[in-house]
C-alpha cells in the first residue's frame, strides 16, 4: 500500500472506537443523548400556539419548517399580537382565550410560550383534555407549580410532555455529550458559563397597563435571570456532569437599567455539582462573550458555543489517536480540535468532519426540538425532556434565583428533586 494510513478509514474507525468507549462506560439510556429526531411518516401533528410575542414568533417558524407539523390554533390576550402572527399561519384559527384551543377538536398539541406565570393554568387543562404539551423554560415560576405540572403529565397516560430545553436537542451538545461521557475531560475540576447581552429587557407599549402586562420579567416576584436564561445554562453543565446542583451561593443587582425595576439585571452564582463547582453568570449589562459555557478537566478542556465546539489539550494528557487528524482551530492562543455536530452523518457518507461538510449543526436546536416532539407523538418514545427534567431543571432554576435574591447559600438535597 502507498498510503498506509486512509484518512477516511481511520475517522470512520476512531468513530466506532468512540461508541464501543461510550459503551463500555456503562451509560443508561437515560446518560446517553437523545437521537437526531427526523420527523418520521405519519399524519401531521396539529399544533395551537399560546403565547405569540417575539420567541411565540419564533417557535411558529419553527413548526413552519417540519412536515409532519401543522399549525391550526394560534392565541395571544392582546390582539395586535394575534393579528401579527396571522401571518405566519393563515389557516390557523385564531383566538384571544386559550381555552378554545384546548377545547378544540382540530388541535393535538399545545405549545406554551406565554409569560412563566400563566403555564400552569393552560398545561393542566390541555393535559385533562388528552392534549400533547410542549412547554417553555422554565415550566412554572414557582417549584409547587412545576411539581403539579410533572405529576399531571407524568399520569396522563398517552400524552406527551416535552420541556422547552431545546439544548437537549441541540445537534452539538448531544455529540459533544458522548465524548465527554467518555472520559476525555478527565476529572472536571471548573465549569465557566455565561450568557450576556446588553438589553434593557423593558419593551413599550400603547398604555401602561399594558406595559406593565409585557415587562413582567422585571417585577420581583418573576424567575429573574436565572430562571429565565440561566435555567439553560444550569442544565448544559447537569447533563454534561450528570449531577444536579446540591448547593448554589447567589448574588446579583441592578447595574445598568435603573429604570424602576424590581430583578437585577446581572447576577452570578457558584454552583456545587458535587466535586465540580460551576460559576454561573448573566447580565443584561454587556453582550461581550455572548454565550458560551467552559469545562476545564485534568486532561481536557472544552468550550462550547451554541453551534461550535472546541476541545483544548493538555500537553501531558494521552494520546487518543483520532485527535491527529482531526480539524485544528486556534482558541484562546491555544490549539482546539474543531468537535463537527454532523460528524457520525458526515462519516456514513463517506466524507471529513470539518472539511466536507458545514461546521455547524444543519438544523437550529428550536426546530430540532419540535422534530423530536412530533417524532414522540407519533412514536410514544420519551421526549426529550420530560416532565420529571423538565421540573427538576425548573427546580434548580428557581433556587438559584432565590439564592440571587436573598444574597444567600441555598442546599438542595435529592428530596428536592425526589417526584420530580
């Protein structure tokens, strides 16, 4: 042979190498990342749209992009809203009470995008109509409210409940995920995230009661940052740790927008995983960094962006093999190998992660999220994120707001997830 050593082969071998490791860690099926969710054959998921502000827009995007997605029911209590959104859903019927959609023979599912404060309300009513539930992040804005959401969905049997933590199907982090299950980090001693960017937050409106009805985020009985965004982050590092957090030390305060508000507009908190501590931080304030989240481990360290990923070396760490040839990317005056979302796909076609094929994952997380939801339905296979992670990830998020607020260290034990 002139060429000892076939590139392609080796990627194709290195990538079969990293499932038989994977495997040999002994990951449940809980660990493991959920599959790339194609919609599969089967007739169209007919979706009702609650809550139609600027992420409502967004998710009526999203289901306009999947086959096996319909769009029949839209609603929003102020009309303008409604009538904007109509055009991104002409067939649609359109209403200003919820409760018509939930009632409404012509609908299968119901997406919750309103503020936090109403999900409960509409989710326990369309779960006792036998409706399938996609709810935002987080899922209530009290713990009490998230338990009875979970323990709803949980025992409505032939329903699915997906939690609206599209990073769980995000294309990146669940490939991301194998290698970090498979112990290429080492012992993960600090987890960095962040998530900035300079907005106010405060949106205008024609009359005050209506602005008041729009900038709930900044009254002080709402989620604040973390439970809004930082719930997010919280459960990135969760899965990638496989711990929930035990105790989290919380601080925060109005920097930037006084402007009368009641939640700080930046807040940080340390997080114990166990034996990793993360640092936890979001501000309004700045949009440097943008958001992105560090995991520094004893023989490697990955940064993640949304749609890019970089594993960082160290020099003393054992060679892997697949490394040498893999995509080099200068990080931080530090060599990075570029980690390819589509790698496993890229391969099967017989082509270079990196080099053949786009660098970042095909398909936005949002519209990946909505694929594994219609691919539930029609499958009755777990969703994504189901009620008991989507309460658990709501519970971790609103204590650590709680620990913002109160300026406190806040313990978590397993009896605060236990029934979640």
């Amino acid at each position: 042979m002139d060429n000892p050593f076939d590139r392609r082969a080796f990627l194709k071998t290195a990538a079969g190498t990293l499932a038989l490791l994977v495997s040999r860690q002994g990951l449940t099926a809980a660990q493991t990342p959920t599959p790339a969710a194609a919609s599969i054959a089967g007739p169209p998921v007919r979706f009702a749209v609650v809550g139609l502000g600027a992420w409502g827009r967004d998710i009526l995007e999203a289901l306009g992009r999947i086959d096996t997605a319909r769009v029949t029911g839209i609603c929003d209590s102020y009309e303008p809203f409604l009538k904007r959104a109509a055009a991104s859903a002409p067939k649609a019927e359109g209403t200003l009470d919820w409760r018509r959609l939930v009632e409404s023979a012509s609908v299968d599912a119901i997406v919750i995008a309103t503020p936090t404060p109403f999900h409960r309300d509409i989710a326990l009513a369309a779960l006792q109509a036998g409706k399938h539930v996609y709810c935002e992040a987080p899922i209530a804005a009290s713990i009490e409210d998230a338990r009875a959401m979970a323990a709803a969905a949980a025992g409505t049997r032939g329903v699915i409940f997906q939690g609206g933590l599209q990073g769980r199907s995000n294309a990146l982090y669940r490939h991301v995920l194998q290698f970090v299950k498979s112990g290429v980090l080492g012992d993960i001693a600090l987890v960095d995230t962040q998530w900035s960017r300079k907005d106010s937050w405060r949106r205008a409106a024609p009359t005050p009661e209506r602005e008041r009805a729009m900038n709930w985020r900044l009254d002080k009985g709402s989620p604040g940052l973390m439970g809004e965004v930082g719930i997010h982050q919280l459960d990135l590092v969760s899965q990638y740790l496989g711990a929930r957090p035990s105790a989290i030390v919380g601080s925060g305060g109005i920097t930037t927008w006084r402007d009368g508000r009641d939640t700080p507009d930046t807040v940080s908190c340390l997080v114990d995983f166990g034996k990793t501590r993360a640092s936890v931080r979001t501000t309004l304030a700045s949009s440097f960094g943008g958001a992105c989240t560090i995991f520094q481990g004893s023989n490697s360290s990955l940064l993640l962006k949304e749609n890019r990923g970089w594993l960082i070396k160290e020099a003393d760490s054992p060679l892997l093999g697949w490394e040498v040839y893999a995509r080099k990317e200068s990080v931080h005056d530090e060599t990075g190998i570029a980690m390819v979302a589509d790698a496993t796909k890229l391969l099967q076609a017989g082509k270079e992660p990196g080099k053949d094929g786009p660098l970042e994952p095909e398909k936005p997380a949002l519209v990946m999220a909505f694929e594994s939801f219609v691919n539930s339905i029609h499958t009755g296979a777990p969703s994504a994120c189901g009620p008991s992670d989507a309460c658990q990830a709501t519970v971790a998020a609103l204590t650590a707001n709680r620990a913002v607020v109160t300026n406190a260290r806040l313990e978590m034990t397993p009896e605060d997830y236990a029934g979640n």
